[in-house]
C-alpha cells in the first residue's frame, strides 16, 4: 500500500513526544515528558456549570452548526483582550481554531510549497515541526541564547537565502527551552521581517503563564506592516480538552486560513465556543490564571531546586519565568535517548523527552525537556533524585 502513498507522507514519522505519553497511563513511570498543565487548576466545576446551563437553555442552539470563523461573542472576547496586550484588534481579526496546533497546520498549508524555507529557533516546538513537514519545506534552524533567537545570525540567514516564506517564533517562555526573547530582539525580528519581505508566525500559547519578570509586547503589538500571524490558546489557561485556539492576522491573510479551516473540519465545536464564551462573561479568568501562575512558580522553584541538589554539577537548565518547560543540558557526548532508554526508564521510571527531535536541521544528543507541571511535589522530588543518582554514576 505504500507506493499509494503521497510523496508528503514520508515526511510524517512518530514523533518523540508521542511515544512518551504513553508512559503517562504507566503508574510506575514517573513521567515529566508531556506539556500537560496541571489537571487540578481546571475550572471543572465552573464549566460543569456552565455546560448544564447551556444545555438546558440554548442546546439548540449550542450543538448546532455555526460560522466557520467562529462565534462572534467570542471573536471579540479574544480581540479584546489582545487589544489590551497592546495589539489593536477587533472581532474580523480573529479566527477560532480548534487549538493553536491547527494554525500551525493551516499556515504551512496557506504559504509553503515543497521547498520554500522555514526559519526556526534552534531548538524549536517539535509539535510545529509534526505540523509544517507535510507541506515539505526545508529549515533554517537559528541558535539561540538566554535572550532568545540569535538575531544576527538571523540577519545573516534571511540574507543568505532564498524562498523564506516566513519566521517561526515562540516569543514566551519558548517551548522546549523556556526562554523568552529580549525586547531588543522582537524589535529586531520586526525589522529584520520588513527589510527581507518575509512573514512571521508567532505561536504564544504560554504568554499568560507569566509569573516572574515584566511581561513584555507580543510581535504582533510591535508590527506595523501586518507580517505577524498570532497564535494563541486555551488549552493552557483554561484547560486542553476545549480544543479552542485562535489566530489574528491581517485580512488577506485570515480569509485564506478561513477557507483552509473550512476544508478542514467546517468549524470548532459551537458547544465548546459557548462555553468559553460564558466563562469569560461569568468568571475571572485572569484571576484563575493569576492563581496558576503562582502553582506553577512553586513547581519550577521545587523543580530546580531538586535538580541542583541531586543532579551533577556538569548538567545545567534553564530558569524560565513562565510557562511549562526547563531544558536540560547534558555534557557533550551524552545521549540523553540512549540514557533514558538504559537508565532512566529501567532503573530510576523517570521519562523525559529527549531533546534531538526538537532541532530541525542537526539533531543534538545532549539536550531533553523536562515539564515541570503535571506532577505533584513529592512525586517530582521522588524521581528527580532517583534520576539525579543515576547520572553521578553515568557522568
């Protein structure tokens, strides 16, 4: 059957990550691999509410079709608060997806042909490489620092290289690494953008999840010639299982992606819309992230604590001010796929996500993701320093 087979398809592999989650369902297995949030800071009851109100009084209505782009009370809820984030936007800016995932799909669909070229952070969010292989594009992969994408070398790539369709960027608490990119650098990328004709895709599904240092300007509140396409989410503020994401851009733009979602899966779930959309009419919602905010401070805290009493001093991560994610980085010459599978799993039943999958061009051995939000305390402090014992053996 294979030679029925579109050429795209060799493109499409098992991912790293999807071979991870499937130690979650082990008890044994203490997993930090997957960029769960963490199951009790979902509002269930408040959404169980909701979802019976709704039901009973618009069921109708709310399991019915409806447009495409989304319902518009919704619309201008997520227009609204971006505008307050500094990007002037209104309801036509927005489209409902059916998660942040989905536009990632749906850009590579709109703007690649085999052959064009992705900039990407080096690493970068493994899931957008799952979703843009597809369309059979090549990578620049760009290095990174403690202030995010290397702009100079960013310079020199778009100036180096032809059919850059656009930049991929993940501007807060950057997933897999945690870090967020300088003030100076989303200038940067803004100008860079304009002085090379090239788009930018700016995936923000953490933005919110800030809970240290001063929140700094999305690219799309910095961009005055409408490059940046805007991703954002709810599976992280709210909770994962809505299947509800967004994506602004400029008309031209969101009416092509609309007609993508469109071939897609017609709309987003009404009966989800309406519920997020009674939520923020009926709840706080930047009260409840405010309250995650500080749940998920302790967790990194807990996690680099432990990581430093019980890992060797050769391993070093990164100290994120938000978001779900530290980096690990090991030693040259360590392989983190091969540790994991002799020693952590076996020995210690501590799973991560090996960082190799996450570089685009050049896989790098010495690098895994560690979540730091779907385990509890004790657990979290059980099995690092089963795993931080391990590796004073190993390096």
């Amino acid at each position: 059957m294979s030679s029925k087979f579109a050429d795209r398809i060799a493109r499409v592999q098992p991912s790293a990550i999807r071979e991870l989650l499937k130690y979650g369902d082990d008890p044994s297995i203490t997993s930090f691999g997957g960029g769960y949030p963490d199951a009790a800071l979902f509002p269930a009851a408040e959404l169980q509410q909701i979802y019976t109100d709704v039901l009973s009084k618009e069921g109708a209505t709310a399991l019915q079709y409806t447009a495409s782009a989304g319902l518009p009370g919704l619309r201008a809820q997520i227009a609204e608060r971006m505008s307050k984030a500094g990007a002037a936007t209104d309801a036509d800016d927005v489209l409902i997806l059916h998660g942040a995932q989905q536009g990632l799909d749906l850009v590579a669909k709109l703007l690649i042909n085999p052959g064009d070229v992705i900039v990407t952070e080096n690493p970068t969010f493994l899931g957008a490489l799952i979703a843009f292989n597809p369309c059979q594009p090549e990578y620049a992969a760009v290095d990174m620092d403690s202030d995010g994408m290397d702009v100079d070398v960013l310079e020199a790539t778009l100036r180096e290289t032809d059919n850059v369709k656009f930049i991929y960027v993940i501007p807060d608490f950057q997933n897999p690494t945690g870090v967020s990119l300088s003030l100076e650098r989303r200038q940067r990328i803004i100008e860079l953008a304009n002085e090379f004709d090239v788009l930018i895709l700016e995936d923000s599904p953490y933005r919110e999840l800030r809970f240290e240092g001063e929140a700094l300007p999305t690219l799309a509140s910095l961009d005055a010639e409408h490059r940046v396409i805007h991703l954002g989410s709810f599976s992280k503020i709210l909770a994962p299982g809505v299947r509800l994401g967004w994506v602004s851009a400029a008309p031209e733009i969101l009416d092509k992606l609309s007609l993508l979602k469109l071939a897609a899966d017609t709309q987003s779930s009404t009966l989800n819309m309406t519920a997020v959309t009674r939520f923020l009419e009926s709840f706080d919602i930047d009260a409840h992230i405010a309250a995650m905010c500080e749940v998920y401070r302790a967790k990194r805290d807990l996690m680099l604590a432990t990581m430093s009493e019980h890992f060797p001093a050769e391993v070093a991560v990164t100290r994120p001010e938000g978001g779900l994610f530290t980096w690990v980085t090991f030693p040259e010459g360590f392989d983190a796929t091969a540790f994991m599978a002799e020693h952590a799993l076996p020995e210690a039943q501590v799973a991560y996500v090996p960082g190799g999958s996450f570089f685009p061009t050049e896989q790098r051995s010495n690098f895994a993701r560690f979540s730091y939000s779907g385990q509890s305390d004790a657990e979290m402090v059980d099995a690092l320093s089963r795993l931080g014992a391990i590796l004073r053996d190993q390096i």
